[in-house]
C-alpha cells in the first residue's frame, strides 16, 4: 500500500494492490485461527471481537484522515492519505516479529509438541503460572508434502463439513457485502442529503459505532449460541437496511411517505447507519469465531481461507453492483433491497447447519465428535 503512493501507472498501482489483496488472503485466515487457538474455550468470542474491533479503529482512523483532507470527500488527494493509512501496518508487523507466538495445536498437529511446550510455558509465565504445563500431545499429525494442502481441502468439503463450509461461505460472503457495500455507498448517497453533519463526520461516527457493536457481539458471542446469534445479526441487519432506505428514500425524494418531514427522515437515515454499524459487528465476530471452532485443527485454517477468502468476494463485487444498479434503476434503492432478499436467504441457510460450536472443544482430528445443533441450549 505505501509503495503504491509511488506509482506512476495505473498498472503498477493494480500490481501492487494485488500484492496487497493476496497478503490480507494469507493473513486474515492465519489470525483468525491464531486468536481462537490462543483463547480460552469460554473467552473465544471475547478475544476475536477484541481483535476486531481494532479494525474498526482503524476505519475511524481512516475517515479522521480524509475529514482532516476533505470534510466533504469532494477533493481528495489519495497519495498522502494511503501513505497515512499504511502507517500502522508497519508499526504492527514490528510488534507481531517481537511479540507474536506460533499457535501450540498447530505445533501439536504438525507433530512438534516441544515447541508446542514452549509456547504453552510462555502463556503460563504471562499469566503468572508457575506450576509445570502438561498437555495431552496425542491429536492426529496433519500431512505433509505436495499433497497436504489439497487434503486439507479435500476434509473442509468432505460429507461431514460439505453443508457447513457451502453456508458459511455464504456467510462470509453476506457480511462482506453489508459491511463493504454500504461504506462503499454510503458516501456517495450521503453527499446528496441535507443532514446536520458532514459525510465525513458521518462516516466516521458510523465507524466509531463499531466499537460498542463488537462490544456487544461479544456479549452475544458469550451468552448466544452460534447459530442464533447469526439469526439475530442478520435480523438486525435487515431493519436497518429498511430504516435506512425509508429515510434516505424520502430526503432524496425517491420515496412519498405521507407524514414524514425532513427532520424525521434525517434521523431515519441516521438511526438506520448506526444500527447497521453496530449490528454488523455482532455479523463478524459470529461469523468468524463459527469458521475456526466448526473445522478440526488439521484443517482449521484452510477451512477458515476457504470461508473468508470467498467470502471477500463480497467485498469484491459489492462495489461493482452497487454502480451496476445505479446505472440499471437510477437509484441506490434497489441495491440495499437486494441487501436484505440475500439476507433473509442466508438466515435459511443457517437454521440448517448441522453444528453447534459454542463453548465446545477446539478438535483436532476429524474422528472426534462434534455437537449437533439440535442440542442447543
């Protein structure tokens, strides 16, 4: 990203952003089964909601900086702002070189359990244990060579994970075109609103609404089975996607509601916005904490590549089709329309996921037993 604030050509600004999609495609999934291999069983919601939030800090960070370029978005210059924004990446990957451990159930399936050991005896001393370590060292050691990857993947889709992985793709894929889509339009719809503040002071209070949303999607993720918790977000998803277009609908005279002023369609938008915000954090940390618990340690991370690397497809083609039907229909209404039908479709497919995660041991073979859904408490 920094390097591209150099570029001199459209192609090489598209090489080395495709440099930096395949680093986030290597990456998000690694953490994502990092965080919950390093957690507690009962505290796997509250260190991934954690670790998200941070993300949102750094969305907030994102709109200070082009509020401080351009309150109004109009006249922004792209090369300093993305030279700001990469400015913590370099600052956490120092940190990650000093401080980070490798996961001890990747060391175990791997068949090193002395490393294993090691990490395990470090976590104790951080946490003022002073006792020995003992841990059971026996889980199936996953392949290696040419061949290991595609086993891995081979398991993620085989009969026992084959539904889970095609919903949970889906998932993945829904919660990043609610959460890309409606930043991606927010912006550009906003701008043709009268509202009491700017689109930049909008958009940043919508980020800052993320923080209390992971705060309570950890509440969530601790009280809430899985698969509930994933209908209650997709729920909350689609009144706020209705409040939102009532309300911009009337202020950009798309919509006639009878009664309805300008003052009330201003803060529609507004209360729509905010709760899409907080509600979409209780979308991730269920989401992503669901694709690390559901797949054994053998293939927890190429299930979780495969669930959130298509599910940025997402991310991908949320812009793409939000211009597509703002060409088709003159409108943004239809795009935020076709964000609730696939809600509602993905609130189907969830009731019938076979599994209930929550507050379940982390496996690490496919021979051991996973909790049927129909024994949710």
């Amino acid at each position: 990203a920094g390097l591209s604030t150099l570029a001199t050509g459209f192609a090489v600004i598209l090489v080395l952003w495709l440099l930096l999609g395949l680093c986030f495609g290597l990456g998000v999934p690694a953490w994502n089964s990092l965080c919950s291999e390093h957690s507690p069983t009962r505290l796997r919601a509250l260190m991934n909601g954690t670790g998200q939030a941070v993300f949102s800090l750094g969305m907030a960070y994102a709109a200070i900086l082009l509020y401080l370029d351009d309150p109004y978005l109009r006249n922004l210059h792209w090369r300093p702002l993305v030279f700001w924004a990469a400015v913590p990446g370099i600052v956490l990957f120092v940190l990650a070189l000093l401080f980070l451990d490798e996961s001890p159930a990747y060391y175990v399936v791997q068949g090193r359990p002395d490393r294993a050991l090691r990490v395990l005896e470090h976590a104790a001393w951080l946490n003022g244990f002073e006792g020995s370590v003992a841990f059971d060292a026996t889980a199936p050691v996953a392949p290696t060579g040419a061949g290991c990857n595609l086993e891995a993947t081979m398991t993620v889709f085989n009969r026992r994970h084959a539904y889970t992985t095609i919903t949970m793709v889906f998932a993945a894929f829904v919660v990043n075109f609610v959460y890309y889509g409606f930043i991606y339009a927010l912006p550009q719809v906003l701008v043709g609103m009268d509202l009491p503040v700017s689109p930049a002071v909008n958009i940043l209070i919508a980020c800052l609404m993320e923080l209390p949303g992971f705060a309570f999607g950890i509440y969530i993720g601790q009280t809430m089975d899985r698969i509930p918790s994933m209908t209650f977000y997709l729920g909350g998803i689609i009144f706020s996607e209705v409040v939102f277009i009532l309300g911009a609908g009337v202020l950009t005279g798309e919509l006639r509601l009878d009664g309805w002023t300008t003052e009330t369609a201003q803060w529609t938008v507004v209360a729509g916005v905010n709760i899409n915000r907080v509600i979409i954090s209780v979308g991730w940390t269920v989401v992503y904490v669901y694709v690390t618990e559901v797949y054994p340690a053998i293939c927890r991370v190429t299930g979780s590549a495969v669930c959130i690397g298509l599910g940025r497809l997402g991310a991908v083609f949320s812009s793409l089709i939000f211009e597509v039907a703002q060409e088709y229909y003159g409108s943004f209404i239809p795009f935020f329309v076709g964000t609730v039908i696939v809600c509602f479709l993905n609130m189907f497919m969830t009731q019938l996921l076979p599994y209930e995660t929550r507050n379940m041991k982390l496996t690490d073979g496919e021979d051991e037993p996973l909790k049927p859904s129909s024994d949710r408490a």
